[in-house]
C-alpha cells in the first residue's frame, strides 16, 4: 500500500507547490510540482545508498542519495514524524 506524504507549506520554497513523496512497493517516488507541471523521479529501494535525516523543532529535511550518480534528492519541510517514516519504510524495504 502507497504512503503519501507532502512538504508543510509554512516552510521555504514550498507555499505554493509542496513537494511530494510516495513511499510504494516499487520504490521512493519524488514529486516537484511547477506552475505549468510537474517533475516525477523514481528510486528503487536498491539504488538508495543513504539516507539523511536532518529534524529541527517542527519540521525535518529528509536528502535521499543514490548509488546511481544522480544527483542527491532533497525534501524539506517535513512534519519530524513523516520524515522518521519515510527513513524506517526505507530502511525495512532494504532489508
């Protein structure tokens, strides 16, 4: 079953498009919406080689490196929980 989660709008960059994260069967699924569109990335469990999780009081910022040589994703503006259960579910897909 899918796991939606989406950047608080009180926090930077993320007012009026939040970023988006999907945690589904087949991997860790990155939306980046835009006026006119959207940006989609998929990364598949095993292809994640870190995962960083940076929690200030409120929110978290959550950076998701790949073995791949992509550039790292980065999503900020988490609620501190959502962000522990993007980096669990990761941690027990890998497993």
């Amino acid at each position: 079953m899918d796991k939606h989660y989406k950047s608080n709008r009180l926090t930077s960059g993320n007012a009026l498009f939040p970023d988006e994260v999907i945690v589904a069967n087949d991997g860790i699924h990155f939306i980046k919406r835009r006026v006119l569109g959207s940006d989609e990335e998929i990364i598949s469990y095993g292809k994640i080689a870190s995962v960083k999780l940076k929690s200030g009081v409120l929110f978290a910022d959550l950076t998701i490196e790949t073995t791949g040589g992509s550039q790292p994703i980065f999503i900020n503006g988490l609620l501190k929980g959502d962000a522990q259960e993007i980096k669990d579910a990761i941690r027990a897909y890998q497993k």
